[in-house]
C-alpha cells in the first residue's frame, strides 16, 4: 500500500513545523542558557584562579614576615640570653669574691683562735707541771 502524498506533504510540513517551533522555543533558550552558564562559570574560575594567586601570593607574604618576626624574636631572646649571663657570671663572680672574704676572715679568726688555744694550753700546762712538781715535791718532803 502506497501513502496518500497529500498525507505524507502535511507530515513533512508538520515534522518541519515542529522543528521550527523547538528550535525557537525550546532549544535556543536552552542552548543560550548553557552558554550563559558556560561563560559565567569561565568568568568564576578565571575570577577562583586569581583569588588563589592572590592567597598564594598573601600566604607567601605572610610567611616571610613571621619570618622576619622569628628572627627578630630570637635575636631579642639572644640579646637577653646573653644579658643574662652577663649577669649570672657577674652575681657568681660577686659571690665567689664574697666567699673568698669571708673564707680568708674565717682562717683568720681561725688562726686567732689557734693562736689564743695553743698559748692558752701553754699556760695551762705550765700550771699544770707547776702543780705536779709542787705535789710531788710536797709528797717526799713530808
């Protein structure tokens, strides 16, 4: 069986029409919408890009300047390290000089006394031998 060619016009006119009609109504928007969407995503990772440039460039900034504050912390922290142990040093050598003078005063007095026991014990046993041979000559007089 042969298609009426009337019948087969009116679908080639309709399918043509149909196109026509998605083509403008739905595809173009569509097609407009995704292109906006692409052009605007473009223009955010472009915009995303140099925003992490921007960081990365902050985040490098940032680095060099703690180090620059590190090193002048530490170089502070040196600086009274160091003054410190000046003052360390200065404090034991202050001390060291006070034991000494106390130290040379206690032979000193030490000596003193030495001298003061050995007379003393001197006398004493002057006396002592005096009262012995006082005892013993008094013992065979009688």
């Amino acid at each position: 069986m042969i298609p009426d060619p009337w019948s087969v016009l009116w679908v080639i006119v309709l399918v043509l029409a149909l196109t026509f009609v998605v083509q403008r109504f739905l595809f173009g928007p569509l097609l407009r919408v995704m292109h906006e969407r692409e052009s605007t995503t473009a223009k955010a990772q472009a915009l995303a890009a140099e925003a992490g440039r921007r960081a990365q460039a902050a985040t490098e900034d940032y680095d060099a300047q703690m180090s620059a504050a590190r090193k002048e912390l530490y170089r502070q922290m040196d600086t009274v390290r160091r003054g410190a142990l000046d003052r360390s040093a200065a404090f034991v050598a202050e001390a060291r000089q006070d034991a000494e003078a106390t130290r040379a005063d206690a032979l000193r007095s030490l000596d003193a006394s030495v001298a003061a026991a050995r007379t003393t014990l001197t006398t004493d046993a002057e006396a002592l031998s005096q009262a012995i041979v006082d005892r013993v000559l008094e013992r065979r007089v009688s």
